[in-house]
C-alpha cells in the first residue's frame, strides 16, 4: 500500500510526504466508504472525514499494526458511526461495475443483474455482518487484519463471516424463486 519511508517522513512533519501519504489511500478509503454507506454522497463525505482524521492523527500510528489496518480502522468506524446517526435508505447506484471479460451482450446483461443482487444482499445484511463481508471478499481483508481494523476477537470475526454468508444464500435464493411458483396446475 504504502512506503513505510512515506509514512515515517509524513509522521516527522514532511508535508509533501504527508500529501503523497493521502493521495494514496484515498482511493481505498472512498471505497471502503463506499461499499459501507452504499451511497456516493455519504461515502465522500465520510472519504474526506477519514483523511482529514489521518491527516491530524498520523503521530498516533504505531507500528504495531499495519499502516493499511489503522487506516481501516478508521474509515470503518466513521462509516459505522455515520450509518449508526443517518440510518440511510437503499440507493443502489451502478458504480463501477465493467465487465470486460464477457461474450455477448446479454452475458454482460446478466452479470449486471447478478452484480445488483449481490449488492442488494450485502445492503440486506446487519451493519456488523456487512462490514466484515466488505472488508474480507471486497477489500480482501485477512481474518487478522478484519479483527484488527474492527477490533474484533478473531473467532468473532469468522462467526460472523459465517453467519453472513448463510444470510446471503438465504437472500439471494429469494431472489431466484420464480415470482409463479405458487400458480402451477
């Protein structure tokens, strides 16, 4: 992610090191707000608290943990407050979702609407299990650094891992069903 020779130089009073530090992560930190909030508007928002949080809190990154786990830290918990205070509504945005990969135009179709309904289960989720969905399969967070960025036991952690994947299959096997399974002669 990032140099630690970066992070030293921003902690010592480097602006420019400090600058370079932010334009780094805050790609990542406006996707983890993403994926949380699930809103664009809220996302920046809590994007631009997180750096400004980082900007004003460098000194205090000990290198106990990993500079990318801290950062979560951070992000996450401003997401979680935020979430707690706004209680938003489902907005489902297409926000970029490209997939090159595809054949024809109606596989491309397809993958959207099973992209969309992912996403629509994620937001379907419990706050504490939708965090550590996004943190482990859309940040590919390890079991450790989840524990770390939630401040979670790490059987905690894969509890609820656990527990939300059955959740998703559950959902989205409702999304299957056929809406005429109940007329059938």
């Amino acid at each position: 992610m990032v140099a630690p020779e970066v992070i030293k130089a921003a902690q010592s009073g480097d602006r420019d090191a400090l600058i370079t530090l932010l334009r780094e992560i805050e790609n990542h930190v406006y996707r983890t707000a993403y994926y949380i909030l699930n809103n664009e508007q809220d996302a920046m928002d809590a994007a631009q608290e997180a750096l400004i949080r980082i900007y004003t809190k460098i000194n205090s990154y000990e290198e106990k943990a990993q500079f990318k786990t801290w950062v979560q830290r951070i992000v996450t918990n401003l997401c979680i407050d935020k979430f707690r205070r706004a209680k938003p509504t489902v907005s489902i945005e297409q926000h970029d979702l490209s997939f090159t990969d595809h054949k024809t135009v109606e596989d491309e179709v397809m993958s959207t609407y099973i992209a969309q309904d992912i996403r629509d289960a994620i937001d379907k989720l419990p706050e504490h299990h939708r965090s550590v969905v996004v943190l482990r399969y859309l940040q590919d967070f390890s079991y450790n650094e989840i524990a770390e960025s939630l401040d979670l036991p790490i059987n905690t952690v894969k509890s609820y891992l656990f527990r939300a994947r059955q959740q998703l299959q559950n959902i989205l096997r409702e999304y299957k069903k056929p809406s005429g399974d109940a007329v059938r002669g």
